[in-house]
C-alpha cells in the first residue's frame, strides 16, 4: 500500500524530497514488538480514496483490503482500483502471528511487478514495466524489520495512548527511492472525535511519516479505540492532499 502511494505522488509530479529529522533511538521491531496481536483479525473492508482539489473530494479510486488470519500466518491482499488506471493495483503481504515477522510480499500493478521473499537475506525480482528491465533481488540485511506494506496494520495494534510516538523498522525496495532497512515514524497520537457515519467516534489520531518519500508525506489515520478500524486516512504531500473513508 505504502508503496502504491509512492507511485501515484511520481505520476502526480511536483514530488520534491528533503532529508527526515532525527527519529527516536529506540525502534519497534519484530524482536522489540510491543504490539497486541489478538487486534488484527480476519476481517474485509473498502475504503473510498480521494483527491482534495479546492476544498472539493473528488473520487479517484476504491481500495479493499482482505485479511486472513490463521494459526501460524496472516495473509493480508490489497486491492486499488484507480479510476484513470485500466488495470488493479495488487499487493500480498505474509507475515507471521507471532511478532509480525515478514515472510513475502507481491507487488502488481501497470507500472512494475515485484516479488519478495524474506529469509535470511531477502530474494525476489522487480521489473520495470516501463523501462522493460528485471533486476534479480539478494538483498543481506543484519536487523529485523518489518514489511513496509504491513506496518499501517501494525500500528493499529500498538499501545496507542495520548502522546505515543516511536519509530518503526521496516524494508522497502523501490530503485527509485529507498532499498533495504529504513524507518518509519509516529510522530504523534493523540485522543479525539470523528464523526463517522452521522455518530461521534472515539479515536486515536495517529500521524506517520516515513523513510520511503523521504518523510515528505504525512499520513494522518484515524482508528476506533474501540473496534481499532482505520475509519480515515488522510494523505498530505506538499500543497496536495488525499483522503480514504471507510465504506461501512
């Protein structure tokens, strides 16, 4: 998903990057996992992407997700559908129950194919569609981390509280931003209302940023305290912005 974003700021344009500030020393990890796994359920849900373009929400494309959760495995499948986009934008992500470690991830979409296995080192393929080149992963990484497709999951299965910020270990390839281990960071939580459906909700409002663009975009979620649903996402880069409502 994270990295579905990434491709839709390159195709909008105006994407400058700036160097992220320094992040807190100690960072969440598969073996340093402070989460509650008993919060990620089975479960299906669709949410509505916008543009905001002079206070106007204009549909650009639906996103589902899909989560399997067994015994030993999660498997969770995103699905976009762009409006201006004639084909789905597919990733899969499987990780393990017990402390989220990651075991593969798939990409698809028009614009490149990736596949990836984790293990000791980290194996697959990417093609660029567009330049029509395939480049053989092998990637040896010494720390634990996260799948950088899984961690929006993640993070609504932390001890979110008034105030909670981290940082979190993840691993992104894309060539054409960030390869390897980086980060991506809470910058704040805080206790609010949504109104959501025409009732008041009771939510943590939980703004991220992360390595991938450079921490020039700002992802903004807004989870039931309660049931721990992403209700709303909003996406901030530069002068742009972008929105996801739950469709319940």
């Amino acid at each position: 998903m994270k990295n579905l974003v990434l491709v839709l700021l390159v195709i909008l344009g105006n994407f400058t990057p700036i160097f992220s500030q320094e992040a807190p020393i100690l960072s969440i990890s598969p073996l340093n996992n402070p989460a509650n796994t008993n919060l990620i359920k089975s479960e299906t849900s669709k949410m509505t992407w916008f543009m905001i373009k002079d206070s106007l929400k204009i549909p650009i494309g639906t996103l589902e997700t899909q989560i399997q959760k067994e015994k030993e495995k999660i498997y969770i499948i995103t699905t976009v559908v762009m409006k201006q986009s004639p084909t789905k934008w597919i990733d899969s992500t499987i990780v393990e129950v017990q402390h989220f470690k990651p075991i593969y991830h798939s990409s698809f979409n028009q614009q490149r194919e990736m596949v990836l296995q984790f293990g000791k080192k980290t194996t697959g393929y990417y093609l660029d569609k567009q330049a029509g080149s395939k480049t053989q992963i092998s990637e040896k990484t010494n720390s634990s981390f996260f799948d950088s497709n899984f961690y929006p999951q993640l993070i609504r299965s932390l001890p979110l509280k008034e105030g909670y910020s981290n940082t979190i270990s993840i691993f992104d390839y894309n060539p054409k931003a960030k390869v390897g281990v980086i980060k991506a960071t809470i910058r704040k939580t805080e206790e609010t209302t949504y109104t959501f459906n025409g009732k008041k909700r009771q939510v943590w409002k939980v703004e991220t940023t992360d390595d991938i663009s450079n921490n020039v975009t700002i992802s903004t979620y807004y989870i039931d305290q309660s049931t721990r649903e992403i209700l709303k996402q909003e996406i901030d880069f530069g002068s742009r912005k972008m929105v996801m409502e739950l469709v319940e």
